[in-house]
C-alpha cells in the first residue's frame, strides 16, 4: 500500500502530516524525518524516528510496540551528554533500508501503552527535540515536507493534505467528476484551470489551437519565463507542463473546437466555454444543450474611453432540463456586434480572474460544495457600478439585481474570452 494512501485513511498519521511533520511509510516501518537533536559536540543535528506499522487493511491501528528507533546518530541533551533513561541499549535495531538503519533505540512505555501513531511520534519527538531547542529555539520538526503520491493513489502528485485541515474531504469529492473540459485557454480559461487544478476531477481536457504569445502572458496565471514565450509552445501545452506538476491526467488538445470535432465534448460530465465569438461557438453550444451537457459560457465585454476602463463580465450557465433560456433571450454572442471592443482584445487580468472565479462558484454550487440559495443561470458583474445581476433562479428578488441600476449586458457587447483572437 502507498504511503499517502495510508495516511489518508489514518487519522493519527493524517494528523501528524497536518501539524507539519515529514512522514514517510518505507517497507513497513513509519519514517519520520527532520527530527533535530543534539550529538556528542552538543551540535544541532537531523535524524529520523523510525518504528514498524501495525496495521488493519488500509488503516494504521494502535502500536504494539513501543520501542522508537533513531537514524543518524544518538541524541544527547543541551551538553552533549546521554538524556536519563532514554536510551537503551537492549532493544531490537530496526532498519527499513541500508540507508534507515538506527542508531540507537528508545523505550519509554506509558501506562497502557501508546493508543495510537500521533502519541507516540510526538512524545519521543518532545524527548529529543527539547535540547535541540535549548541550543536553537527555531529548531523543529514541523517543515510541512508534502507526501508524494503513487500513481494509482489519485490525481494529486503530492498528498491533499488542504481539505483535512479545513474539515472538508468529504464535500470536496463531490467534486471529482471523471471529465471536464474548458474549450480556451486565452484569458478566462487559464484562469478556470488554475483553479479547477485543485479539485479532485479525474481527467481535465484542455482545447486551444494557439500558440502562447508574450501578450498572453500579460492575463493569465502564474509567470511565464521569457524562455517559455521563446519556446513557441502551444497554449494547451504550456498550461498542461505548469499544472501537471500538481496533478496528473491533464489531457491537452493542441485545435480548436469546431462543429467538426465537438463530439468529442459530449462524454464530459461539465465544460467551461471560454472561447471567442463565431459559428463554432453555436455549433459547440447547440451541440452540448441537444445531448444535456451542463455547461458554462463566460464573456467579457469592455470599452475603453479617454479616461479610463468599463464594461461587465458575465457567466450564463445550462443545465439538463435547464435550457431554454440560452436561446430564447439571447444571452450569448456568436458575432461580435459594433457595441464590442473584441476586434482590440481588450482583456484584463483582474476582469479575466473575477470571471473564472465566479464560473467556479457557480460550477461548485451545481455539485453541491457551496451553499446555493438562488440557483441562478446568468450572472453579469458591471464594473463601473459594481453590481451583481443574478437572472433565471429561484428568488423572487433576481430580476431586480443585487443593488444594480442598469441592465445587464446585452450580447452584442459581450467580447468572449478573445482566446483565439488573441493568438
């Protein structure tokens, strides 16, 4: 079994990653890393605790043994002299590795014995990290060292050690979807991965058929290196090497979508459009209402004038039997109409941000992760007033906006994510 496996289904070991300490499981035994403690020169030294597992199934039980070993020397207190009654010569010597082979042991037997992995890792550790600490009060244990996952042990390379801190695991896995999409990667949907990366969805596909420009990385996350923008990638490419080192199962498709090529959507459990205005767009949308794909369309309408920067951003969401709506009133663009800056690109980091930012909660709110009190279907922020219309829900109060004074933008002058203009 996998070591992040194996914490993630033991509290005490989940607990012991949380509080910060470097926890490794190598052929059995519970490593625990970077434990200061002071040698014979009464110098600050690094060592490992290590201990055989005991365990049933897939989960850590108490211990049954209450001998600690150490790796990397024999601690000693503040004055480099033996600690009273800590060592003992006696025990058994364990080794994991040719590399994890103690020291020395330790046999300190509460009543009872040790109830579980916590206990006893962290009342050795008091042990032999106090005179550490003497000699170097920022002397600890606790370096918050991730826990590298298997491949077969879920999305994350590095054990998701967030949602057991905040007490959310358990809603954050109805968010592990087997597929979502995000047609454009532009502006808008860049940001959309960034943070769709850190949900436990299964496989993310990603559909951009430019190359990323240095312009580009003006509006989207994260820092692109004049040796990236030099290397002429494809934006799916580029976005797809940054994430993968968080997760796996980022699957790039350097094309567009097209009325040619959107079937390849329609096995996705939700899609996030981000893309420019134009009849693909219609074809992709028709295509994910007809066969009950949910999904969401986000644009950016802008304008500049002598003086400064406004416009609105939207989000129009479909549902399975949620539809109409798309349609009937008109709430997406598939021309640039004369109302529009799209023919300038004018996107925003920040605008592009707020964007994705409230696709997610509106994408969250579906699967049940956030609270969802008005279950709304289209959402315009306006900039200059800064109102917030919600249209198409369950409140009454909808249609009236939140504090809004004007309507919300009419899809003329909705300029899209401009990820394909852009280029």
């Amino acid at each position: 079994m996998s070591g992040s496996r194996l914490v993630r289904s033991s509290a005490d070991l989940a607990r012991l990653v949380q509080d910060g300490y470097s926890v490794r499981v190598v052929n059995g035994f519970l490593v625990i890393d970077d434990i200061p403690f002071v040698d014979d020169a009464a110098q600050v030294q690094w060592g490992s605790f290590i201990c055989p597992l005991d365990l049933s199934g897939d989960t850590a039980t108490a211990p049954s043994n209450h001998v600690m070993c150490f790796v990397g020397g024999v601690p000693r207190n503040k004055n480099g002299e033996p600690i009273d009654g800590l060592v003992n010569e006696g025990v058994q010597k364990w080794s994991a590795s040719p590399e994890l082979t103690a020291s020395c042991g330790f046999s300190q037997k509460p009543a009872g014995g040790y109830p579980d992995y916590y206990e006893k890792v962290t009342q050795y550790a008091a042990m032999v990290i106090g005179p550490a600490q003497a000699i170097d009060p920022e002397a600890t244990p606790l370096t918050f060292k991730p826990v590298e996952t298997d491949e077969d042990d879920g999305v994350f390379r590095y054990l998701d050690t967030f949602s057991s801190r905040a007490g959310i695991t358990e809603v954050n896995e109805r968010l592990a979807l087997k597929k979502v999409v995000i047609v454009g990667l532009g502006g808008t949907g860049a940001y959309l991965l960034d943070l769709l990366a850190k949900t436990p969805i299964h496989a993310l596909h990603l559909y951009d058929g430019d190359v990323l420009r240095t312009h580009n990385a003006f509006r989207a996350p994260g820092a692109a290196s004049l040796a990236d923008l030099q290397e002429g990638l494809k934006k799916v490419e580029y976005f797809t090497r940054m994430y993968s080192q968080m997760r796996r199962h980022i699957e790039a498709h350097p094309v567009n979508v097209t009325s040619e090529n959107v079937g390849e959507l329609l096995d996705a459990d939700f899609v996030f459009l981000a893309m420019d205005t134009g009849p693909d767009k219609k074809a992709i949308i028709e295509a994910l209402t007809v066969n009950g794909i949910p999904f969401i369309d986000t644009g950016v309408g802008v304008s500049k004038d002598a003086e400064c920067i406004d416009g609105q951003i939207r989000i129009t969401t479909s549902l399975p039997g949620r539809v109409e709506h798309i349609e009937r009133d008109g709430l997406i663009s598939y021309f640039a109409g004369e109302g529009a800056e799209y023919d300038t690109n004018l996107q925003v980091a920040e605008l592009n941000s707020a964007t994705a930012n409230l696709a997610i909660f509106r994408y969250k709110k579906y699967l049940g992760f956030y609270a969802d009190t008005e279950n709304e279907l289209h959402t315009v922020y306006a900039v200059g007033s800064n109102d917030l219309y919600n249209r198409y829900g369950t409140s009454t109060n909808q249609d009236e906006g939140i504090g809004l004074g004007a309507e919300p933008v009419p899809a003329s002058a909705d300029a899209g994510d401009g990820s394909e203009a852009a280029a």
